[in-house]
C-alpha cells in the first residue's frame, strides 16, 4: 500500500471516530443548554403563579396553552412536598398530539394547605432545534472531511512526485551501466536531502563496484600465472628424468592440488562476478540443445562408472546466458556422477515448466548448509562451490531452484517463472 493511500485512511478513519464522538457529545451538551434554558422558564412561570396566590390568595386557574399546560393537585397532609424538574409528555390538545415536554413539579402553600403545581413546556421546538444544528454540523463537518480527501487526494499526489521520480531511478540503477542520477531539485528541503543522499549514495557504489571488480581481474590474473608457471615447470620436470613410484605419487598430488587451486579460483571468480552483476549478456536459449550438448560430452563418465543415463528433453528455453547455462547444468551432471554409484543411474527432464536433473546417491539427504560455500563431504574431491554457483545463478535470474529427496534420489529442479 502507498503511503498516501495509508495515510488517507488513517486520516478517514480517525476523522470519523472522532465526528462521531464529538456529534454524540455535541448533541447531549445542546440538549443540556436548551433543557436549562427550559428550566428558566419553568422557574420565571413557578414565580408567577407563587406571586399571583400571594396577592389574590388563591390559585390562578389552570392553563392548557398551546406550548405549556398548568395543573394543580391538592396534596395529603402527610405528604411533603417536592421540587423536581423532568422531562416528560406534553399533550397537545389542539393538535390532539403527544409531544416531548419538559416539567416542573413543586408545592405550594396556600391558605393551610398544600398544593402540587405542575407545569409542563413543550420540547417540541427545541428538539426540532437540535437536529438541525446536530444536521448543520455534520453537513458541515461531512464537507471539510471530502475538502481534505480531495486535497489529500490530488494535492499531496503531486507532492509526493519527485519521491517516486527517485523510487524509479533507484529501481533502475544498474552497476554495471555505470549512470548517473538525475534528480530535479524543488521546493521541500527533505526530498531534496533525500536526492543529495541517493547522490552520494549511488556514487559511492559505483566507486567500490570499480575497485571490487579491478580487483576481481587483478586476482585473476596474478593467480593464474603462478599456477600456470607452476605447471609448465612440472611438465619440465616430468621430462628431466625416470622417477620412482614414491616420487610419481607427490608429483601426482601437486597436479591435483594446483588443479584444484585453479578451479578453486575459477570458481570464487565466478561468484564474485556473479554477486556483482557482472553477468555476460543474456537472451533467450534452447535449454533442450544444451543437454543434448551436456549429455555426449559426460557419455565417457557414465560408461566409467557404468552409470544410465535417462533422457526426456522436450523444447524448452530460459533468458539466460550460453556461459553461465553450461556452468549450471554442468556442475549439476558432475555432482550427479561424483555423488553416484557403480551401475547407478542419472535421468534429465525438461519441459515447458521446469528443467529436472536428477540421479541415485549414496549420500543422505542434502539441507540448506550443502548449498553453502566450501561445504562438502569428507571424501569429496570436489571445490564445495558447485551447487553454490547454481543458487547464486538462478537467485540472480530470478528463476526457482528446488532440491528434494524422492525414494533415495536426489532431484533438482529449475522453474521457468512464466510457469509459476
């Protein structure tokens, strides 16, 4: 959600509990005033009739108007008399109608005895009154709150413009490009703060990203000439002399090792390059041609190993470049043949939807620490990069990359993303 659509409905939300609470308190405190303005009327008309009986010395006759009606009730002389005002009825005998009245009761002594005056207005008007000023203030109210959603709407829309020009630039920063952001200074200081660090911040980026892969190919290079004068030097070696067993065994271990150091290299080059988007140029490729490729080129390590190659290649093709492709599959196949059995056997299936590879194994079942850098079992004469280098490849794709365990076989899968 947008922080202008969140912001907008918290604003309506609270804006409306809180019309509600206020229209609530709003219409009792109206009540209030117009009860005791009520009251002093009932007080002023209580005087008149006390003055009226003190001067005449009997009470006025009882009145039933068109907004007030009197009464007047001889009391019991155990009873005691009382004041109260209360809201109550008023009958309309014009009218012949029942209306909201508001009431006076109190007591009156006259001539050795009690009497109970009641007199009684209509609430009518004021009820009447009270809802058109509680219907004002809401129309009012109702009208300010879709004033301030327009000008959410709309005003705070262009306001917040030059933040999504950022967002989009950021979006489409590339490295790799090597540009520029271009921001457009305006008139609130924060987003121009907020440029000024993207600025800053995109610079500084591009400034390691430059070093990293100058060391990157400086690696590269001073560690493959070593390694390549240490071989040429073995190779010297070997035609030198007759050497026994003893002594062709170590010299068989330092080509192993350098070997491996060299794909090791290779390999840790790889991801370097990988993790820094310093991918070769992508495009759509016939995946079913290259396991076709894959399959003749490990045919002489199956029949080592006496290992049964299953094929099901149907067409099927991923954005993906032809280099990291063949690394892919190829590291998959290695491990299918390296982790595998005599007389064991390895299958490959494509589709429209995934790309399968899976084989026989005598390891258990692989977890999240075996997709790990260097992680690899004791026997293993493996770099512990391969299945690493396929995570990284297929994260920076964006496509899926599963592994299970199905009745003791390994399986991996890759997910055409069009298909999930």
């Amino acid at each position: 959600m947008k922080l202008s659509s969140r912001y907008n409905r918290v604003n309506l939300v609270i804006s409306l509990l809180v019309l509600l609470l206020t229209g609530i308190i709003y219409y009792f405190l109206i009540h209030l005033i117009l009860n005791a303005k009520l009251d002093k009327d009932l007080e002023v008309e209580e005087e008149e009739i006390i003055r009226y009986a003190a001067i005449y010395k009997k009470l006025p006759l009882p009145g039933n108007y068109l907004d007030q009606q009197v009464s007047f009730k001889e009391l019991h002389p155990a009873d005691t008399g009382i004041r109260e005002f209360k809201n109550t009825i008023y009958k309309n005998e014009p009218e012949h109608v029942v209306e909201p009245g508001r009431g006076l009761v109190t007591s009156l002594d006259l001539n050795g005895k009690t009497y109970e005056v009641t007199i009684i207005k209509s609430r009518l008007e004021s009820e009447g009154l009270v809802r058109m000023i509680l219907l004002i203030t809401l129309a009012v109210t109702g009208l300010l709150l879709f004033t301030l959603f327009v000008i959410n709407r709309f005003i705070l829309s262009q306001l917040w413009k030059p933040f999504y020009a950022v967002l989009d630039q950021m979006k489409s920063f590339n490295l790799v490009k090597s540009h520029q952001l271009q921001f457009k200074k305006g008139e609130v200081d924060e987003f121009d703060e907020l440029f000024d660090s993207a600025n800053l911040m995109a610079l500084r980026v591009q400034q390691d990203y430059k070093e990293l892969k100058n060391f990157t190919d400086s690696a590269a290079h001073e560690m493959m000439t070593p390694l390549a004068i240490i071989r040429s030097k073995l190779d010297t070696l070997l035609q030198t002399g007759e050497f026994n067993d003893k002594q062709y065994g170590l010299l068989d271990d330092v080509y192993r090792a350098i070997n491996r150091t060299s794909r090791l290299n290779q390999s840790l080059l790889l991801l370097t390059k990988i993790e820094n988007k310093q991918l070769p140029e992508s495009k759509i490729y016939p995946m079913h041609d290259l396991l076709q490729e894959k399959a003749r080129q490990f045919e002489e390590l199956f029949e080592k190993k006496n290992l049964r190659l299953d094929l099901d290649i149907n067409p099927t093709s991923l954005v993906m470049s032809r280099y990291l492709a063949d690394i892919f599959f190829n590291n998959l196949l290695s491990n299918a043949v390296r982790h595998n059995y005599q007389g064991g056997r390895v299958w490959v299936k494509s589709s429209g939807d995934f790309i399968l590879v899976g084989n026989t194994g005598r390891s258990e079942e692989l977890d999240e620490k075996h997709f790990q850098r260097f992680y690899k079992a004791a026997d293993s004469e493996g770099t512990g990069l391969g299945l690493a280098i396929c995570l990284e490849i297929s994260v920076q794709y964006g496509y899926k990359f599963t592994y299970e365990m199905i009745e003791g076989n390994h399986t991996f899968k890759l997910f055409n993303p069009a298909s999930l």
